[in-house]
C-alpha cells in the first residue's frame, strides 16, 4: 500500500497516497476541477490551462494534471481568481469554434459544452474572423470537422501510446495548428479511439454520423461480441434499432476504459441487417429450397425426426454463442438426445490448457502493469486489440520488458525488448524451453536460432521482479499449451509472479472451453452422428455433406446452412440476455437492447424449445439466468455466481479456476519432442511484416454487413475528394463508380463567404 499523506483541499483534510496526481485526488473527494488535455494513463499535456488551482506556497496559479500530492500541500480550487482564469480559457477555446450545437453529432455529451455551461462567459470580446475549413473524410468510417479543434492533442497521444500507429499528428503552429494525417487519409487499423477521446464533434463516426440525437438513445451496457477481450461497450439503441456502440466507460469505468477496436465500435450493422434470417425454414427433400414456416411447426418437425434418430444425434455448438446458449446444446445432447456427441467448433481446444493449469490467469491490468511479457506466437494487435493496446502501454509508459517469439515479424515485435524470430511452424518447440526438458538445442535447431537467444528469454524472465505475464496464441498445439500452463509455476521465484494469458480466438472461446467439460472434435462428432444440431456455424462446413438430418441455429444463411434441412432464425448478441467469459477468465454479462428482429430467438431458447417438445426440459424455468444458475451448479469454476454478481463490470469477476501444479507433462512433452525431431532442419522464416489490419479489416459473415469495411478489406483506397462520403465514390470492392459525385462537389462549394 502506497505511503499515505495529508493534503487540505479547500479547507478539507484528506489522506491519500503520496505522489497521486492532484486532478485526480480533487475530482476523487468531489471537487470538480474542469480539464481537456488531461487523460489519465496518458503522458501529460497542459496545454488547455483549464485545470487551474491556488497552492500555497507557490506564486502563480498551477495546472493541478502536472502537479503530484505532498505532504501538508494546500490547495484551493474554487475562488474568484481561479474561476476568472477558467472563464477567459473559455473564451480562448471559443474564439474559433464554429458554436454549431443544434447540428453537431456530439451536441448532447460535448466536454467543451458541459465545461462552458459550468465554467465559461457569455461574453465573447474576439471580433477576428474565426477560421473556417470544411467537414471532410480522413477515412470510410471517421469524419473530421477540424474547426471545432481545441487542439487538447488526446488523438494524438492516443495514437501514438494505445495504437502505436502514429497516424494523427498535429501540423502547422500557432492559430494556425490542425489536427490532420500524412496526405490527409488515414491508413490505419481504424480504432476510432481518437474519436472516443475526442471532447468536441471534431472527429465522428463515419457510419452513425447524423443518424440520430444522443439524448434520444437508449444506453444499454454489454460486452464486444468479436474478440476474446472481453471489452465492455455501450449500446446506443433508438425504436428496436441499434445506432451506434461506444465504449463503456464514456458512462461508466469499464475494465477497458474507453479502447475499442474496428469492429467493436464500427461493425454492427449486421445487428439490423435485411439479409437476418427472418423465419424458420424447412427443406423437404434434399436438394430442394428451405421453405418458410411457423415455429409451431418447425419445432414439431425437429423434435419428431431427432426422435427417430435417439443417440445417434450429435451437437456442435460456435465459441460465439453465450454461456448459456453453450451450455443448453450441450445438455440437450446429454438429456434430450441421450448422446455423448458434443463439439465446440472453435480453432483450437484449451481443454488442455486449462487442466494443467498451475499458475492463475492474469488480468488486463495487470498486463497494462508488469515487469515482463513474454508473447509466444499469435498476433493480438490485429485478433486480441485491448491486450495489444496493454501489451504496448505496459512497454512504452511503463518500461516492461517484451520478448516476442514468433513465426512472423509481426507489428507489435517492434516494440519488444528481445524479438526470437523462428522458422514457419516451428513455433511449438519453444513450449520445450519453457518446460525446461533440456531440449535446447533441439529446439533451437529446428526453430532456426541459437541457444544464447533461449538463454536470454530465460534471463530476462528469471532477473524480473513483480508480474511477469506469458501468453500465447492458438497456433500452438494443445500439447505445447499443456506444457507451458504446467511448468509456468517452476518460474516463480523470490518477488516474481508468473501469470498466463491465452490469446483466444473468439468471443467466448473461454467460456464455451469452460462449460463444455468432456466435449470431442467436431470431426469425430459429425463422423459418428446420423443428425445435428448446430449452433452457429462451423469452421469447415463441408464434413457436413452426406448427414441424414441437420438443424442450424443462425442469424444469416451461412455455408453451414446451405446443408441444412432446418433453419432457425437466432437473435443477435444485441437481443439476448447472457454471459460471456473473456481471456483473462472475467464471466462478463450480456445484456438485451432491442428486443429480438422478425422472428428470432436467443440460441439458448430454441435449443430449450426443441428440448421441451422431446419431453426432456433442460430447465424448469425458461431464462437465461435460470440456465446459468445451473452453470454455475455444474461448473467447478462458476460455483456461487449469479447475475447480480456480475453486474459491476468496472470490478470484473474472475471465474476460481482450478491450479493443478506438479502435474505429470512427460506425455505433453514427448509428443511435442515427436513431432519436433520429425520437422525438417532447414526450415525458412517469414520476413514480410504483415500490413495493419489484414485480419482486423477481412470481411466476415458480419463484418460484410457494414459497408465501410468492405472498402477497408480492399485496400481502403483514398477517394478523389474528401468533402464527399468515400461509399458515394467508390463501390463495395474499392472500384471508383462511374457516376461519382466527386468531380462535382469541390472546396469552394463548402467553403463560407467572408463578406
């Protein structure tokens, strides 16, 4: 615990931490002190002048986001002299904005407004004429109207420290300094952060600008359904229609303050989107179209043929689906179907990781905090964005050591301390080192490096003091994960904490790992299974062919469900009540903003529906917290949790998951120095530095849904003028159309006369 102080704030004592900064300490015991630049966690501005105390002792006004907390310090923060420097800052901030409130997308939820109505003049002296430019395009999904810059540089700082991209940066000097981009686009893996942090309408979303009022939205707090992060988010909905998603904390403290990612905040129009499967459907007979019909019906049909079939029925259940939606799949295969044919149809099983466990997961924070990271493999800034923003934050603001090993000089290997770059699909013989099997020299032969750069990992790893995390990615074999889960603990030592971190690919890869206990391959599932039934869809869809019968859950016709015999329309993460659980183990809600489109259902419904007309039940009660009271009774590492436990996402639960250290890894190891001593000794290592986005911008079942990611996909081409929506220039395949407005529309026709 931090050293405690006594600091007297406008004729108060309080006791806090010694070094805290002094912003931070007044707006924690209630005392509003206005700001723009200031961002915690960010380096430090002080360009706004708006955070202006007394301290006693010192002979002019001090910029309280610059000053950290001493003993005895005295600090007034409201007087008349503080208040009339605030109020001219104010007025200096105005003197070029363009005041547009009734038009702006940010009107409503402006920092610059609130801390006018509070802190500003009515009287504004400057007669100059303001400067003007007009609102254009810096890429197909952010808008930037630069004369509403207060130039309080938080993209800036966000790009740099969060992304690392350095894609905005300030130009020009004086009056004349803008916010802009090397030839005025952004090629970037666009976050959209630096809209977030934005406290005016200066940079706006590009795929809900103009939509709607945000005092018209309704805020509906939940979790990303994309990546494994688990990052919180808030759904901005208006009559059944979901508008926007922006990060959490713009209304509360979420575990990822206000970070998202591309699809995160950009790609949800698939929520609402015309081609959702509306209505059940049926295929009478094979080769023939799926013909809508009622749910009465299509729940007749189903029931009646997995009645034929008894335990020759197997279930395949996404990693996207919730907890609960997982678990009602798989006690339909054991109660309704009487079958043990249960698959996750994810990309790898951390079935194995998990049961070696002997070290607990680490948290965002504490990654965001550590001594140390060691990345073995995967590639987080493109599939695990919130850890890569910790990963970079935790080196460049907190002077942790990376060690990146990997198969490709990937970005975020710039950033490392020590880059062991090894030969292609060689990535599994560095779970040996990890080991310590003493198969050095084997694995260094193989993976193309010498031992001295082994050794120097192990230095690095043995030398650190505090939290030294250890993740990996899901190219790793399920034995190479059991091997470095199990032998984490030998790393500890004296004033070093050894944390793992499993860069799972999908949303709820940990939770559906979590719930579906004794599950098999989806191959061996469908092989041994007559019928199906699947939720979701599956990574290989053509082991399908040939199947008797076969029922899919499923919001959009897939490859999955062209085989078919039965469709059923899902609901999207949107309509739905459940849990995800995130990478660092966080059992996370799910919580319904709109309520289901057409004829939808939430996944663990019509799994319950179907098991109810069987004559099987799987819960007496037909809701989604009902279902995960019986997670929680089933799941060793659920035990106890209730909804109302996890309702404060700022103090996320973890779920208790098992330690199981000194556990035998002969086996593991055997079979990963097997397959080692069977690689060729002359492998090849990948030099191409993949380009941003490559997996962030590729078009997915539901990312295709929102437009603007199709022309990020191919290539984000830089349309001919930006004043004019790069959608209205080019078509979906990043083709310029023909008929575009672009030679039409110019500067001059948006610029304003001065006279």
């Amino acid at each position: 615990m931090a050293e405690q102080i006594k600091v007297t704030i406008n004729e108060q004592e309080f006791e806090v931490d010694k070094g805290a900064r002094l912003i931070d300490v007044c707006r924690e015991k209630g005392f509003g002190i206005p700001s723009f630049c200031y961002y915690k966690d960010l380096e430090l501005q002080a360009s706004c002048r708006m955070c202006l105390v007394r301290i006693d002792k010192m002979p002019k006004l001090q910029t309280s986001c610059t000053i950290n907390c001493t003993d005895g310090m005295v600090v007034t923060t409201q007087s008349e002299e503080v208040e009339k420097a605030q109020r001219a800052m104010g007025e200096f901030l105005l003197a070029n904005h363009p005041l547009d409130c009734p038009v702006c997308d940010r009107g409503g939820e402006c920092e610059l407004q609130e801390v006018i109505f509070d802190w500003g003049d009515l009287e504004q002296r400057f007669n100059e004429e303001k400067n003007r430019a007009p609102e254009k395009y810096l890429s197909p999904v952010i808008a930037n109207d630069p004369q509403r810059c207060i130039l309080c540089k938080r993209c800036t700082r966000v790009c740099n420290e969060w992304m690392g991209e350095d894609a905005i940066e300030a130009g020009n000097r004086g009056v004349n300094t803008v916010i802009g981009t090397y030839g005025g686009w952004l090629n970037c893996s666009q976050c959209g952060n630096c809209i977030e942090v934005c406290p005016t309408g200066t940079l706006l979303d590009g795929v809900y600008r103009h939509e709607t009022r945000p005092w018209e939205l309704d805020q509906t707090v939940s979790t990303d359904v994309y990546g494994s992060d688990g990052m919180q988010i808030s759904i901005g909905s208006r009559s059944g229609k979901v508008h926007r998603i922006v990060a959490r904390d713009r209304y509360v403290n979420g575990l990822n303050g206000e970070f998202l990612d591309v699809k995160a905040r950009f790609a949800h129009e698939f929520i609402d989107h015309p081609d959702r499967i509306k209505t059940p459907m049926v295929r009478y007979s094979k080769g023939g179209k799926l013909i809508p019909t009622t749910w009465d019906a299509a729940l007749k049909h189903v029931a009646e043929k997995f009645s034929e079939y008894g335990n020759g029925v197997g279930v395949i259940a996404s990693p996207r689906l919730t907890n609960e939606s997982v678990y009602a799949l798989k006690k339909f295969a054991a109660d309704a179907a009487g079958s043990d044919r249960f698959a996750v149809s994810d990309t790898s099983d951390l079935g194995p990781f998990f049961d070696n466990l002997s070290v607990p997961l680490c948290t965002h924070k504490e990654i965001r905090h550590a001594a140390a990271i060691v990345l073995i493999g995967g590639e987080p800034e493109e599939e695990q964005t919130f850890t890569a923003k910790q990963i970079r934050q935790a080196v460049r603001n907190g002077g942790a050591k990376f060690i990146c090993i990997n198969e490709t000089p990937i970005n975020l290997s710039r950033r490392a301390t020590q880059f062991v770059h090894v030969n292609k699909g060689t990535i599994d013989a560095f779970s040996l080192c990890c080991a310590g099997t003493a198969d050095d020299r084997l694995a260094a032969e193989k993976m193309g490096i010498s031992t001295d750069e082994i050794d120097r990992v192990r230095k690095t790893i043995l030398e650190s003091k505090g939290d030294v995390i250890v993740m990996f990615g899901g190219e790793l074999s399920s034995e190479a994960q059991a091997l470095i889960a199990a032998s984490a603990a030998g790393l500890q030592g004296e004033g070093r904490r050894i944390l793992l971190h499993p860069l799972a690919k999908y949303n709820n890869s940990v939770g559906a790992s979590d719930v579906t206990a004794g599950r098999s391959p989806v191959d061996e599932v469908v092989r041994r299974s007559k019928a199906l039934l699947i939720g979701g869809s599956l990574q290989d869809p053509t082991v399908l062919a040939g199947k008797d019968f076969l029922v899919v859950q499923e919001l959009f016709q897939t490859e999955t469900t062209e085989h078919a015999d039965v469709v059923l329309p899902a609901a999207s993460f949107a309509e739905v009540d459940g849990t995800y659980t995130n990478n660092a183990g966080n059992v996370q809600r799910v919580r319904r903003a709109i309520d289901p489109l057409h004829q939808s259902k939430a996944d663990w419904m019509i799994t319950s529906l179907i098991a109810k007309e069987m004559g099987s039940p799987i819960v007496s009660e037909l809701s989604a917290s009902a279902i995960f009271r019986a997670i929680a009774d089933d799941v060793p590492a659920y035990q106890g949790l209730k909804y109302p436990a996890l309702k404060d996402e700022s103090n996320p639960v973890q779920a208790n998951y098992a330690l199981a250290a000194g556990k035998d890894i002969s086996a593991a190891a055997a079979s990963v120095r097997n397959r080692i001593e069977n690689m060729a000794g002359n492998g090849t290592k990948n030099m191409e530095t993949p380009r941003i986005g490559h997996k962030l911008h590729r078009l997915t079942t539901m990312t295709s849904k929102t437009a603007q990611f199709h022309l990020l996909a191919h290539g984000n081409p830089k349309p001919e003028n930006l004043l004019v929506s790069p959608l209205q220039q080019f078509d979906l395949e990043g083709n310029p159309l023909a008929d575009s407005v672009a030679a039409a529309v110019g500067a001059a026709d948006r610029s304003v006369p001065t006279k």
